[in-house]
C-alpha cells in the first residue's frame, strides 16, 4: 500500500516497458497476436479501474460490466454520429459512463455489504434488458450496434459506396500492423495495441497517485472501519461515490476502446458473467495491489483465448514420447481441462489461490521473493561465519 517516490518511479517504468514491450514478451507463449494484446490492456484497464472501488473501499460490485457496455454503445454512437475519430468515441464513453456510475453508485450506495453487491447486480442485469429488448432503437437488441456507410457523421466527409469504415487515430488507421522478425520469432506491432497500452500506463499511473494520496488513504480508512469513521462525525458517502465514480470512468474508457478496436457493441457485455469475469480477475491477482489486477486480466484472458484452444491432438502431439496406453490416458484426463473445460482449471486454479494465497499472485511473488532473499541471507552468513580448516 506504501511506497516511496522512488519505488514508485521504478514501478511505472518497469511496468510501462514490460506493457510496451509485450508483443516481443508474450510472442513464445503464442499471445503475442495484435487482438488479444488489446484486450489484455483493455481488460487491465478495466481491472486496475474496478481495484479503486473493490481494493481500496471494500465494497464489491456484482454489476461493474453494465458501465463497461455503456461506454460501448457510446462509443459506438460517438463513431456513427460525430467521426471515426477514436479519441471523441473513447471521451465519450467515459463522460456517458461516468454519468450513469454517479446515477447508480448515488442509489446502491445507500446500502452495504452484500446489499451494495445486490443492488450493483440489479442494476446490470436491468441494463442489460433495456438494452437487449426495452431500447433497441439506440441499440439494436441482440443483432448489436456496428456502423454503417451511410451514418451522418457531421465531422467527416460522406463515405462512399464500396469505402471502408476505419476507425483511426488523426488519420492513422488503428489495424495497422507491422511485422518483423527478433530472435528468430515472429513479431507483430500493432497500431491499436499501441493505443490500448498508453492508455493502461495512464490508467495504471492514475490507480498509483490515488493510491498514494489523502484521498486513497480516506477509502482505505472507509474499507478498515466505516462506523467508526461515521461516528466521528465525518459523511463517508462523498468519498465513496467518488470511488464508483471513478471505477466507472474506468470501465467507460474499457469499453470505449473495445468499441473502437472492434465497432461493434452488443448486450452481452453487460451480462452478470462479465461483471463476475473482473472480480475474479482482481482477486487471482492481488485485492488492493497494484499490479495484481493487471496480472489477473492477463492471466484469465490467457486462458479464454489460448488454452482454451488446446485439444485432444495438440496434446497427443505432445506426450508423443509415452507409451499409447499412457499417452491416450494421461490426454483423456487433461483434456477434461482444457478446450472447452478450461473453466475447471480457472475454478481450480482460484479455489487454489483462495485458499493458501489470499492475497493473490502478488502474494505468490512477494513469498517467492522472500524465500529467495532468506536462502541469500543464511548462505553469505555461512559464508563469513565458516573458519578455514587448520592445516594438518
């Protein structure tokens, strides 16, 4: 929770230069693709945002995906009505977001506990009805709100028959992609990925200074002992709408860029799943810490998109050096996590961490650090402690 300006200072570049560097860093492990990076940051985004509201004030919201599908459909209506612009729809999002998190967190606030997360719950799931069946002129029910030629964007000049719908930035088409070869592999920079990543440093850089101020301290007080706040005299609510607020603006910016990279904005992003995704999220990689929501992003992602994509004959490929009889076995036993059971491996996994690492993979580090650091402690004082042997 404490740090100084100077770990700090190394925290953020460190982080910044893994972030910027990850199409070279994730490229052996076969997610170093333009798409998924994006939504790796988007996602972190989306995490380090709901760890504000979660980590810092304890209150857990069951709802967090509906701001996350607001700022969709106003990014999307952002591109079809003002210009393909990326900045605008993305401003956009967070203004409309950001609104409707003040609207919400003023009612579900009223409550604590698990009624907070009930409310929070409500409201998404009413969120995701208006907009699949109640306000389908505004969103196009389950077909989805995508662009078309013929929107009246009044910034941009009329597209014509056969153009392309090409969302950019000034001009620079956001899927452009440039191809290299580093280290014999394979290695893709994308355009948009570039934008999506800026974007997480900001975020996570903001997430740190909250963290680090008056204000962070005052949601940490809220989350340690709010009636005893309260009893002081001190009206706690400001400070903990401010929280939602600001975990809306989050997920609004996430959903701006999701809407930007893929134009495209459908309900199902405010289903209760998607709300549950980002608390799993947070939790497997730290509560209150900063890098564990961005590390949890990654990892769920990582297991949506590429293990998941293992199957029956990748594995036989790979335990081709056993036996048939103990090849088949062992592929029919792993093959019930992975593909399409890789959700057993995340409930296995979380079931895991829950259980020896509260605190998540930071904690799984920090416990590694330590034990490295002891075993480096005990072999230098072997060291200076040992006498040289007499000669005989």
């Amino acid at each position: 929770m404490t740090g100084t300006k100077t770990t700090d200072t190394w925290l953020l570049i460190g982080f910044a230069v893994a972030v910027l560097a990850g199409p070279v860093i994730l490229a052996p492990f076969g997610a170093g693709y333009p798409d998924l990076l994006q939504r790796f940051a988007i996602f972190g985004i989306f995490a380090v945002g709901f760890n504000i509201l979660f980590g810092l004030t304890g209150y857990l919201s069951f709802g967090h995906a509906a701001f996350l599908g607001i700022g969709s459909y106003a990014a999307v209506w952002s591109l079809k009505l003002a210009t393909l612009n990326a900045i605008p729809a993305i401003l956009f999002a967070m203004l409309i977001s950001g609104l409707a998190a003040l609207v919400i967190g003023w009612i579900s606030l009223r409550r604590t506990g698990i009624y907070f997360s009930i409310l929070t719950l409500a409201f998404a799931q009413m969120s995701y009805n208006l907009a699949y069946s109640v306000l389908t002129p505004l969103t196009n029910g389950e077909t989805g709100l995508q662009l078309r030629l013929n929107d009246p964007r009044v910034l941009d000049a009329p597209l014509e028959e056969g153009g392309q719908l090409l969302v950019n930035l000034f001009g620079v088409n956001l899927k452009t992609l440039y191809e290299t070869t580093l280290f014999g592999m394979e290695v893709q920079f994308s355009v948009g990925f570039y934008v999506c990543a800026v974007l997480l440093i900001l975020a996570f850089w903001v997430s740190m200074r909250i963290f680090r101020s008056p204000f962070g301290m005052m949601l940490r007080a809220l989350k340690t002992n709010q009636n005893r706040m309260s009893y002081t005299g001190l009206d706690t609510k400001p400070y903990a709408l401010a929280a939602f607020v600001i975990s809306g603006l989050y997920a609004g910016l996430a959903g701006g860029l999701l809407a930007a990279m893929d134009p495209l904005a459908g309900a199902e992003r405010m289903q209760w799943t998607a709300s549950g995704e980002v608390v799993l999220m947070t939790i497997l990689g730290g509560v209150g810490t900063l890098l564990g929501p961005v590390l949890g992003a990654g990892l769920i992602k990582y297991l949506e998109n590429i293990f998941s994509a293992i199957n029956k004959p990748t594995m036989a490929e790979l335990f081709g050096f056993l036996p048939d009889g103990l090849r088949d076995a062992v592929v029919s036993v792993l093959a019930l996590f992975t593909g399409e059971g890789w959700h057993l491996t995340l409930g296995l996994m979380f079931m895991v961490i829950v259980v020896f690492l509260p605190g998540g993979l930071i904690e799984g580090a920090e416990r590694i650090l330590g034990w490295a650091r002891r075993r480096g402690r005990a072999a230098d004082g072997s060291g200076k402690g040992a006498s040289p042997a007499p000669a005989e």
